[in-house]
DNA sequence: TTGAAAGCGCTAACAC
DNA sequence: GTGTTAGCGCTTTCAA
C-alpha cells in the first residue's frame, strides 16, 4: 500500500520545471523593516502579508517573504529565485532605482504605501484624503491633532499629512510611547484623529477614547476600545493587490495604464476573491 | 574574481543549482490558519513569524511562507520545492501522519506549539507551567478564572490546561469577543490569568485591569494597559527555533538527542542572535 | 498516438 | 592550474 502510493505519488520537482519554463511560481512579498521597530510597525503589515499570502497561495503560488534592510535592501532574490511577481511594501524613495535594476521586462511589480512617480511601477495605497473626509463629518468640531506614524517612503508620509488638512505643528510622528504620552498631555480634552489602531490603542492610554477618531489601517479595528471612532479602510488592500498582480501575470505583454490603484476608506463588508486553486 | 562577476552582472539562477546540489536554500515556515480567526489568532504569529524569517533571511535562506488549512493542509510545497528545512506551527494531530509522508530523511522537521509524541519531530514550545509558576509568585491570592486560546494541536491546549492548575469550569476558551464580555461579567471582580496578550487587551475591556495576570506569548507586551501584570515569555522562541534549524542543517548527518525545547518565562532581555550572512 | 532527444543553467567530476 | 563534459528533472520539439 505505501508501495503502491509512492508509486503513484509523483512529485514534481519545481525547481526543474522553472528551469525550463523560465517561470518559477514564487511570488515574492518583500517588506522594509528596521530592527529597532516599535510594536505599531511590527505588526503594521501582519494582516496585509497574512491575506495576501493566503490568496497566492489558494491560486497555486509559492510565497517567499523577505525583509529589507531599510538603507540597503539586498533583492537578489528577485533575479536568483526568478519570482513571476513582486510586490515590495513601504520604499524608501532612494532604493527605487535600486529595485528597477533588478527588474526583468514582463515581471509585475507591484509597491504598496510608497508613492513614487515612474511608470516601471504599479501602486496600491490606501485613498487618505477619502479617509480624513470620512473622518471629519461625525465630528462636531474639527480634530485638532492628528497622531501617526512615518513611512520609509517620505512621500506618503508627506503626503498623508497634506491629505490631513491639519497644521503641521499638529501632527504628531510616532517614536516611542514616552513621546506620545508627552504630546498628548498638552492636547488631553481635545479632539484628535490617528492613523493605524495599534497607535489608537497606544493614544487611547492617555486622553479619552471618546474624544478619538482613529483611521484603521491595519485591519484590526476590534483591538480598539468601544469609544473609540472608526474609520475603516475596508480590507481590500490585499484583495485589490492581488487580482492587480493576477491580471499582470496572465497579460504579460500589455500592461494597463493605469498604475495607481487607490483603496478608499469604507465600512462595507466585500467578500473575499474567490479561491481558484490553479496557478499557470 | 566577485568582483569581476559582478561587473558582468551575472545572477546565478538559483532554481539551476537547486538541481544540481538537490538543496533549494528554502526554508518554510507553515502555518495552520482558518479563515475566521478573530483577531488575536491573526496576530498570534506576527512577531513569531517576523523575526524567524528576519533570521533566517540574513543568513541566506530564502523563506517560503504558506498558510494551510487545518483541516486539508496542502504540504506540497515541500517536496516540490525541496525545502531544506521546514517549521510547521501549531499543527492539528490528526495531520502529523500527513507531514510524515512528505518528510525526507534529513531534512529538519521543527513543530512550533505542538506536542507529538513522535520522534520524526523536533518541537520548540513555550515552557507554560514555569510561566503559571511565576504567575502566582506576585500575586495575594490565587487567580480564580483563566482566560486562553485554544490551538489546533489540542494535546497543546490540555497540557496548559492541565498546567494552570486551575479548574477546567473556571478555564474560558475564547471564540469571541460577545462570550468573553459574559464570561467576564461572572468573574469582575476576581483575580485572573490571561494567555495571549490580545486576549489580554481585550479582558482589559471589561475587568480592572489590575485584577489581571497576562501571560505574554506573542512578545507584544506594549498593547496591554499599564496596570496589567505581566509574565513576559522572553522573545527567544524564534531565536530557539532558528538555532535549531541551523544546528541541524549544519549536522545532516546525525540529529539531536533532545527533541523537546522549552522556551521559558522571562524578563531577561537576550540580544539576537548573531547575523551570519550566508548560507551554504 | 507514443517516444526519443535536446536543452534550461548550473556544479562536480573528470580530463589535460 | 584550466577546460571540458555529464547530468540534475523537467518540458518542448521533432521523429517515428
């Protein structure tokens, strides 16, 4: 009987078969991380990574997940493992030319929260300005603090904090849960908006939950205290980043024009992708 | 000599030498998920996962993340792709004799929070009796309920059930956030243990957050309340699991006598492992 | 239809 | 030393 099953068990040995079809079936999932990450960062990406690999792993696909050394990515793995796809998480603006030099014609490339003008690139981000709309109109009065978190990628950064229409020396950019008690002991009775649960949960320690608005961009709005204003991006990030990539791979000649993809802020409950376990 | 390839720009095409060699310089890390986790079963593996793959990244693995189905787990990954080593977290008992049949001899096989009687399997748990041990040390009186999670691998859950030493009418295994509230409200104003740090913020929704004992299993101590006790399980359990991939990898040969590792309960703050950037 | 052969890019084992 | 070759396991092509 276990005869007879090796027998008719045949496994395929991928990494042959790459070699002749010059496709891998691995996509890779790299994401910048610094070692001297506060709890918020850390698990910043946790649910995003966990959905995505789940959608590439249900069409067929093979995974590979690496970290980036933020100020000296080494992406090797992309031109060595032969990966059909890439998605890179939060770019530093300097390592894009970094990332294009390891870039083959027809392999997707997908950058998440990185704002960067070159066509080489498809973007998924979260649509902000919808979400600092969303988030003024419960309010009786306008926030007056907004309480965040950098990104590697400047830009967003930058740009998050323009979409926020609130003064610059409003805006708080989280270091440590020492500074932040600091800066919330000069604004405790008024109102204020922050972006990411994991720092609503470290605010809401300090000032009254109900005066917060908080801008859930991690897909765990349920660690927040009840008090506590939601707005939800809805969890289609992954979703959105995935079929991009799907239709990427299966049109491989043509890309779309449109390179930006922008998730707005939503409380509507989508259904997941259907799984159709096939890859190529 | 580098130099000069390099100047060539020469990639070497690792699915090539995967062949030759019959080693894929793949390392994967898979993990039982079910679709409708609540949130502190998302979050269980984040940091786990982040600072294994972090590890075995700057060593030169490649890492390869697949989540499975507990009830169906699709473990072809790793004869396919040749895994040089695989982890497998939180595995259902009934799907070891699964793992078995696709297991080579030689490769390292690490169970993470799973016990299995079996000796194919090396297995790197948390040590929860010497944590339930130091739960009690600072306490008056003894904790009256606990609050945990359930795992996959139920041998796992009655071993700390059996190692409270608490009553298993007094024990409240979480689904949702709804039971827990009701669970809570019996019991507000007794002492209690707290598994999982997620299930800890969320106790301390409902109860004095002094009353609480949380017991750290997910290194993310910051989200809890500062009232809250904590028992922190010192973040070694992916430092252990690394080392003893590597020291297996390094000893094809002829494995360990010690199957079991026990990660213990501990406020000492270990520093990483040393970054020994390469592989084979 | 079925089968044999070439070759993907690499390493190891040979020869020189 | 330096150069050549066989072959890892697969898919594709071309032949019968």
């Amino acid at each position: 009987m276990l005869d007879a099953a090796k027998q008719l068990n045949y496994v395929p040995n991928l990494a042959a078969r790459s070699l002749v079809k010059q496709k891998s079936g691995l996509i890779g999932i790299l994401i910048n991380r610094s070692n001297d990450e506060g709890i918020w960062k850390q698990l910043r990406y946790a649910s995003f990574i966990n959905r995505l690999e789940r959608l590439l792993t249900d069409r067929g696909y093979h995974v590979v997940l690496s970290s980036l050394e933020a100020l000296n990515p080494k992406l090797d793995v992309i031109s060595e493992r032969n990966l059909d796809g890439i998605f890179v998480v939060d770019v530093i603006s300097e390592n894009f030319h970094l990332i294009s030099s390891h870039f083959s014609e027809g392999v997707p490339l997908i950058v998440i929260d990185s704002i960067i003008d070159d066509a080489l690139f498809y973007k998924v981000n979260f649509d902000y300005k919808d979400a600092f709309a969303q988030a003024r109109t419960p309010l009786p009065i306008n926030p007056s603090y907004l309480i965040m978190d950098s990104f590697n990628n400047v830009e967003l950064t930058q740009s998050i904090m323009d979409s926020s229409g609130i003064a610059p020396s409003m805006i708080h950019m989280v270091e440590n849960e020492e500074q932040l008690k600091r800066f919330l002991e000069q604004h405790a009775e008024k109102e204020g908006i922050v972006l990411n649960e994991f720092i609503g949960m470290l605010t809401a320690k300090y000032v009254n939950p109900a005066k917060l608005t908080v801008i859930c961009t991690t897909d765990c709005p349920d660690i927040l205290p009840a008090a506590v204003t939601r707005i939800q991006f809805n969890h289609r990030k992954p979703v959105e980043a995935f079929q991009l990539m799907m239709t990427l791979l299966d049109n491989p000649m043509n890309g779309l024009e449109h390179k930006y993809i922008e998730v707005k802020a939503s409380s509507i409950v989508e259904c997941e992708a259907s799984n159709n376990p096939n890859a190529e």
